[in-house]
C-alpha cells in the first residue's frame, strides 16, 4: 500500500522529500491541487471543500496513511478528515514548540499563511506552549505564488522579504518558523537577509518520524523499490514538462536542506 503526501501545490514536496531519504523502501503519492493553489489566502470553507475532495480521491489510492503536508490545510481541515476516516492521518503545525526548546530566551518569529497565523489552532498552540510571550506571526502569503511559479531567488522576493521583514528587530530572534511548506524554498534567499543568530526551524522531521511511528504501530512498513506518482488535483501527472517541474523543485530542495 502507499502513503500519500498532499499539498495545495509544490511546498508538500518539502516533506516528501524528507521522507524518501528515511523511508527508501516505501510508495509514494504525491497530489498537489495546482488547480486551487494558494490555500493560505482563500476562506476556511473553501479550504475544507478542496481537502475534502482531495481526500476522496486518495482514498480510492490503496494508501495506508495520509500525510497533509500544509500547514494550512491542517489548521482548518484534518479534525474533520479525521473523524471521517480510520487511517492514519499526520498533519501539520508550525513548529513553534520546537523553535521554544531550542532557546527559551529569545524571540521566535512564525512565518506561515495567512489562515494558518489567524487560525484557532495557532491560538491553541501560542497559549499552550508560549508561556512568556516570545512568539512573532508573521504571514507571507506572496511566498507560495512565487514558490508556484519557480521563483526562488529574484530581487523581487528579496525585496519582498526584505519589506515584510522590516519591522522586526531580528537581532532580538533566535529562530524563524517555516510554518508552511513552500517557505522551505526560500532558505538561501532568506539566509541571506537573516542575521546569523536566526536560525530555520521547520516540522518536516517530526512529521515524518510521526508519520514512521504509525506505520510501526500497525505493522506497514514495507520493503518495496521507492517509487513516487504524482497527481494535479487527481490527474496524473505524465507531461515531460511537468515531471520536469517536480524533478527541479525536488533538486532545489535538496540544497535547501543544507542550509
Ligand atoms: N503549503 C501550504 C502550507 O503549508 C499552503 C500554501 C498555500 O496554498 O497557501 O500552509
């Protein structure tokens, strides 16, 4: 059986990029819904709408757990996946705890969409794990268009980052939350702006350690040749061009995880 990986566009491949390095010997779905990209920027409703539909067709997939690799779709949407369906499902949050126990004295800024900075389950999480008040959120909605159209490091997403940073005294953080998957992206461009006590803190890890740990529980793992398929919105992705993009966005992010 397979385990799918599902994102409103490119950014999910941040995760499943992690996850073919842990897990070599597993089948993977990757579905990107290209055809409502952005999320982050759309109302709670239409979100649920798009998750809901995109869980139907995994779910005719043979997969054995579902990982939702957006942050965006989580915040709004895996409860209710969760009560409707009796598969493992790993969702995600920004990982502002983690960015906590790293330091604990400094400022933390959390960059993530727009929903997911406004959302009840951010709230949830800053009042749960942000006892002394440390934590920035910060929403970088133009980051996901750019990361859609292959735009990793023009001036004009240094200038933008620049201009949406500005108002932070970043000498003052000890981290930055990648809190939503496209972010991974833009880890060179963002070095660059970012003084050197900032450091990248993002949940692609403990998602998939999470995501190992449930196949464990129920005895799932498997010993097949790694392979992955790729669906836009449930078709499948054939077009040279297309498997192109993905193999791009793929090579990108194994420089980003260097850094
Ligand atoms: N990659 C997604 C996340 O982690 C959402 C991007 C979007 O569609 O706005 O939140």
């Amino acid at each position: 059986m397979k385990i799918a990986f599902f994102d409103s566009g490119m950014g999910g491949l941040s995760v499943l990029h992690h996850a073919m390095k842990v897990l070599p010997h597993e089948e993977f779905i990757f579905y990107a819904d290209e055809d409502n990209v952005p999320y982050g920027t759309k109302s709670t409703t239409q979100v649920q709408k798009f998750v809901g539909d995109a869980f139907d067709f995994l779910l005719k997939q043979d997969v054995k757990a579902i990982v939702v690799a957006c942050n965006t779709a989580t915040s709004v949407a895996v409860a209710e996946m969760r009560r409707r369906y009796d598969l493992p499902i790993i969702g995600m949050e920004p990982a502002a705890k983690k960015a906590l126990d790293m330091d604990g004295t400094k400022r933390v800024l959390v960059t993530a969409t727009p929903i997911t900075v406004k959302g009840r389950k951010m709230e949830l999480l800053i009042e749960k794990v942000d006892k002394d008040h440390l934590v920035d959120r910060l929403a970088l909605p133009e980051l996901v268009t750019f990361a859609e159209r292959m735009e990793f490091n023009s001036q004009a997403v240094t200038d933008y980052l620049q201009e949406q940073l500005e108002p932070f005294d970043l000498s003052k953080y000890s981290s930055l939350v990648l809190g939503c998957t496209h972010f991974n992206y833009f880890k060179d461009t963002l070095r660059k702006i970012l003084p050197e006590n900032v450091q990248f803190v993002d949940g692609n890890e403990g998602t998939v350690r999470e995501l190992i740990r449930r196949l464990k529980e129920r005895n799932q793992l498997e010993h097949n040749a790694q392979s992955i398929t790729y669906f836009y919105s449930g078709r499948q992705v054939t077009d040279p061009m297309e498997l192109e993009r993905l193999q791009k966005c793929l090579a990108r992010l194994e420089k980003m995880y260097r850094i």
